[in-house]
C-alpha cells in the first residue's frame, strides 16, 4: 500500500487530498477507528493464521469466539510442531502464517533462535503472562502451564520415598523407573533446570544415576510411561500432568482405570518447586496479519479465554486467579520453580550433550 502524507492509499480515496483531511482533522479519531475495525493488519484483511500443535474442540470454540467479539475469522493449520517450524522455515517470507502456537519454552526458543518469530510488545500480554512465563524480549507468550511431575504405583511406592527429582537416582528404585527417550524436548528442558538450579556437574550425576535405575531402555511417550507404571513394567515415571489428566477425563475405561493406579508426586517442595512448562505462541516473522495476531493472543490470555484453554488439555492457566479444571484443582496447588522459562531453551544444546554423555538414550 503506498501513502502520500502518511496517509493510505485507501484513506486517500476514501477522503481526497492530504489538505482535505486536514480541515477534517477534528473527526480523525473517530474516522481512524472506524477504518481500524474489524481487523488492521498489514494486509488490511480480517483474517488470522494460526499454525497450531493444538486440535482440541475448546480452542475451536474459542476462536469462534474470538470471530464473534471481533469480525476476524481464524484459520487454523493443525500439524506436529516440528512439521509446522519446518514448514515455517520453508515458506519463509510467502508464509501466511500470523500465529505459532506450540509447546515447551525450549521448542518456543528455537522457533525465535531460528527467525521464525517477531518481537511483541503488549501492555495485555505482558500484564496477563508472568515474567518467567514469557520470552523477556515479547518473542514468545506462555498460555498454558504444564508441570513435570512423577507418576508412581500406587500399590508399590510409598510416596514419602520419592519427593525430589534427585530421590530417583537412590537406589532402592534400581530396575523400577521407566522413561522416554532423551531426545524428546520435555527431558531436555527439565534437565536445562536442573542444569539452571544445580549445575552441569549435578546435572551429569543425576542422569547417570537415574538411568542406573532404568527397568527398561527408554522409549515411548509420556502416557506409554504412565501405562508402564500401571501394568507394573516400572513403578515410576516422569510425565507431563496432563497425560494423567487426559487418561483419568478420558472417553475410554480401561484408560480411566489405568490413570486410577497411579499417583502424582509433585517434586521438590521443599525446595525450589516442581519443574514447569508452557505451551505458547509467538506472532511469526512475516505475519501478513500482525495486528490480527496480537489481538488474537491478547484474546487468549482473558479471563475467559484463559479457562477454557487450559482445560482443553488439562493445563494450568498462566493468568493468576482464573479457576483450574477440577481434576487439577483436586490434586491441589504447589510450588513451581521460579526459572525464567527462556532458560531452558539457552541451556538446551548443554542439556542435550550431558545426555549423550551420561547415556540416556
Ligand atoms: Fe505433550
């Protein structure tokens, strides 16, 4: 769009010359906010582009939502989010994309380290989202807060034995904890914490220790763990809350019966909290709907955007003082480590590397 006077070429159309507007002045307010709805991106259309992980029917309810309160019909490309950072990289600047929604600060950071995403500045959303829940430069915003916890037997562990991270490298739980690849994004972000609060040195021990433990070579993901812990390959894993959310809310029986035999341990209490994570978005690089995209995140963080998003995949809402679903509520509040989540994804490589070396395959 060209402008002449820092007008618009549409703006121009609409009113004439720049001296015209001028003696216009005293209504610009109020002609500007007419022309601003429903939706001013760069391309002036009232759409907005989300590339997404996520394909619940919450979020579609939301975004129909969304459409209602503001006239800017979402566009959702549901995919892995690796497929959808690959694809990013691939359309480059012709990507229609506007929003990246994904999960874990660590797999947010690399989408930023890659030039896929732009910073953001929003009094909403730096209000809404806690500091450590964000990208400190506005590249990334928290949404949904996930935590890292430890799943065990219920028949088979006495849950006072395992109340830190550190406890599962004791060895009365030799052959007994069974884990997924150290290749997954969840495990190296945890251990980047580890890492954050402890030190490379403790980080190296603690892997070493817990592989020593193993009942099996890792594999699987985070609900193949909680399986395992059920049918009594090993009696107990890491996972992400919202797996046992999901299995214990979930349309299949036997899967509520297997959720019912495991309990949740929500690590160090007593000293720097449970490792948590986020699943968030960031606007893109090239969003041909920049603005679009800013209000469609503002939109999430809302009270009521907040709720139900989380609820979706059985998350925690970032914002403070929204209600939590009631399995979440039922397994009651704790203490999250306060790490800056942006952490986890400088100490990614470093964690990747101390895998490898310690053996967690
Ligand atoms: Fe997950």
């Amino acid at each position: 769009m060209t402008a002449q006077g820092g007008f618009s070429r549409a703006f121009l159309t609409r009113f004439g010359s720049v001296a015209r507007i001028r003696r216009l002045l005293p209504a610009l307010p109020l002609v500007v906010g007419l022309l601003v709805l429903p939706g001013c991106g760069n391309s002036g259309e009232p759409v907005v582009n989300v590339y997404s992980h996520r394909h619940y029917d919450t979020d579609e309810a939301l975004f129909q939502r969304f459409t209602e309160m503001t006239g800017i019909e979402v566009r959702v490309v549901s995919a892995s989010a690796d497929e959808l950072i690959a694809r990013l990289e691939r359309e480059g600047e012709a990507s229609p994309a506007d929003v990246l929604i994904t999960v874990d600060a660590g797999r947010l950071h690399r989408a930023k380290e890659r030039g896929l995403l732009r910073s953001v500045s929003s009094r909403e959303l730096e209000s809404a989202v806690p500091e450590a829940l964000r990208d400190p430069d506005g590249y990334w915003f928290g949404l949904t807060k996930r935590a890292r916890i430890i799943a065990y037997a219920r028949d088979r562990v006495n849950p006072d034995d395992v109340q830190t991270y550190g406890d599962l490298t004791d060895e009365q739980w030799a052959g007994r904890i069974v884990a997924r690849s150290s290749e997954n994004i969840y495990n190296v972000s945890h251990l980047a914490s580890i890492i954050a609060a402890n030190g490379p040195e403790v980080a190296d021990a603690w892997v070493r220790g817990v592989v020593a433990n193993f009942a099996r070579a890792p594999q699987g993901n985070d609900t193949d763990q909680i399986r395992d812990v059920a049918a009594g390959v090993g009696d107990l894993a890491l996972v992400n809350s919202y797996y046992v959310g999901r299995l214990l809310n979930g349309e299949d029986e036997a899967g509520r019966e297997l959720a019912r035999q495991v309990g949740l341990i929500f690590p160090n209490q007593g000293g720097r909290g449970t490792h948590i994570n986020v699943s968030g978005a960031g606007v893109t690089r090239h969003a041909p709907n920049s603005a679009n995209a800013i209000r469609l995140l503002e939109f999430l963080v809302s009270e009521e955007a907040q709720r139900a998003f989380a609820e979706g995949n059985f998350e925690y809402p970032v914002r403070e003082g929204v209600q939590w679903a009631p399995t979440l509520a039922e397994w009651g509040d704790f203490r999250s480590d306060p790490l800056p989540l942006s952490r986890l994804g400088e100490l990614n490589n470093e964690a990747v590397q101390i895998f490898d070396r310690a053996g967690w395959r």
